[in-house]
C-alpha cells in the first residue's frame, strides 16, 4: 500500500507553529503577570507595614518622633503611588493577555481544521487504496482460476 502524503502539510506545519508561538507569548505575557501581581503584593505588604508602624508612633507616648512620623507617611504615600502604577501596568497587560488568548483560539482552530481535513483525507486514501488492492488480488485470483481451466 502507498504511504498517505497529506498536500498541506507544510500549512499544517506553520499553523501549528503560530499556534505554539502564541502559546508561548500568552505564557510570557501571563508570568509577566504573575511577576506584576507579586510586586503588588509585596508593595501592599510594605505600605500596611509603614502605616502600622505610624499608628504605633502616634499611639504611645506624648514625644512624637515627627521625622520618623514623617519619613513613614512620606514612604507609605510613595508606596500607594507604586500600588497605582502597578494596577495601571496591569489593566494593560490584561489587555494583552486578552488578545494573546484570542490570537490562541485562532492559531489553534486553523490547526484543528487542517488536522481534521488530514484525517479525513487519510480516511479516504485508505479507503481507496483498500479497493485497488481488493480489486487486484480478484484479478489475480481470476487470472489464475482461467488458467486453471484452460486446455
């Protein structure tokens, strides 16, 4: 039997490529992300921390350290800056990762189709080549029972 030979199979090949490449971007663009969301965290963490450590200086004694109160508030002020500018930072990449999933959907459509009309086309050659070797070996067969009974 013939071996199947799909015709678009370098088309195959690209669209599975572009499907990989957008899977690989969404994934960079994701742990960007992911790194963006533990900076926030981290950022949260420092600024709560500041703010506690005001509360502390403005709760216990009559001698308020103002430098230190003020070093704290300044810092904690900075800091919610930060907080702001990473949300930004992330509502962009949140359009990103939008597009990147539907440049995914896409690439990987475009490749389902071609691995489906693959399939279907193999199913066809097999089936064809079946009926072309069936109809030789009938052939064949006849060729030799004739001969049989040939004087």
């Amino acid at each position: 039997m013939k071996k199947f030979s799909f015709k678009f199979n370098p088309l195959l090949k690209l669209r599975q490529n572009q499907r990989d490449m957008c899977q690989q971007l969404l994934a960079d663009v994701l742990r960007h992300d992911e790194e963006l969301l533990a900076r926030r965290r981290q950022t949260e963490a420092d600024r709560l921390t500041q703010i506690d450590e005001l509360r502390a200086l403005g709760s216990g004694a009559r001698d308020v350290d103002v430098d230190a109160s003020s070093a704290r508030r300044f810092y904690a002020g900075q800091l919610s800056g930060d907080l702001g500018a990473l949300d930004g930072q992330r509502a962009l990449l949140a359009g990103q990762i939008d597009l990147c999933r539907q440049a995914l959907v896409r690439a990987d459509q475009a490749v389902k189709s071609l691995e489906r009309l693959a399939e279907k086309q193999q199913v066809e050659f097999v089936f064809y080549e079946e009926r072309r070797e069936s109809r030789a070996l009938e052939e064949t067969w006849q060729a030799i029972e004739a001969g049989k009974h040939a004087p």
